[in-house]
C-alpha cells in the first residue's frame, strides 16, 4: 500500500526525534513473527523504556542516514528500528528476543555513539552485561588481593600456632 507524502513526512520527523533522543539505535529483521509475538515484544520492550518503531527501508535510510557518520549496515528483509535513552538497553533487550524468537528475529546494525555500526558490532555491544553487573564484577576485582592475604595471614597464624 502506497503512503502517502504527508505520512512520510511524519515518518521522517519521527525518525528526527529518535535521533535526538536515542543514545543507541539497533536495526532489526523481523520475518516471520506473528502479530501476537510483536505485540508481547513491544509491550515488553516499551515496559524497559525501548521504543520499536516498523517502517520503510527508504525512508530509514533517508531520515538516519544524514544524522550520523559511517555507512549504514545492509538492511535485508522487514526492518523495524528499537531505541533507547540507554545505550545498552535496546541493544540488550532485542538480542534477548533473537535468543527466544530464534529464526525470526535477527539484529541487522544499528547506531552507538555517533556512528554506524555492522550486525557483529551491534551483536558485541548487545552482550555486554548490565551495569549493576559490571560493578559487582569490578568489586571482585578489588577485592581478591585482599581477600588471598587475609587467608594466608590466617594460615600463617594457625602454622605458628601449632608450632
């Protein structure tokens, strides 16, 4: 179905904002999901703060493409476009939903910081863990030197001890 030049013109505004507002944009393929699974994935990624937003290729490209620097990934198939304030969140949630929607479902690109970025570049910044995870393994890290020498000065205690 033909759209018209007004709703294209809204389009493109609305893929202006998005670049305004997005610290990350994630590019992604939906072939083959039925409509009660995009309905429960949007419900789900508008509940984490992640806008969804399904429009043509043409005009993703048109909108996006003057907006940020690199060049555009390949955009095969049905593409919708998921984004965020977060710079990791739409990145994570959407490979969360490749992992449950397997075969129908694939990240294509997107955007971060500024500049385009490929499917396994998108794939890596998707992977990283949440904040609150990233600090717990850094608390780790702080605290294993301290942890190993107040064994050993336990050890040393109970050897002298016995002796």
């Amino acid at each position: 179905m033909a759209i018209t030049k007004s709703k294209k013109e809204a389009i493109v505004g609305k893929f202006g904002d998005v670049a305004k507002e997005a610290q990350s944009i994630v590019f992604v393929n939906f072939n083959g999901l039925t409509v009660g699974e995009v309905t429960k994935m949007r419900a789900d990624l508008r509940a984490k703060g992640v806008g969804y937003f399904v429009s043509k290729k043409t005009l993703i490209e048109r909108s996006l493409t003057p907006a940020y620097e690199g060049t555009m990934p390949s955009l095969d198939g049905q593409v919708a476009v998921a984004w965020s304030a977060d710079p990791l969140a739409s990145a994570q949630e959407v490979l969360a939903f490749t992992k449950e929607f397997k075969d129908k479902l694939s990240i294509l690109g997107g955007v971060f910081e500024g500049n385009f970025k490929n499917k396994a570049e998108m794939s890596e910044i998707a992977s990283i863990p949440p904040l609150q995870t990233l600090r717990g393994m850094f608390v780790n890290v702080i605290n294993s030197p301290i942890q190993g020498l107040a064994i050993a000065l336990d050890a040393i205690a109970k050897k002298k001890e016995t002796a």
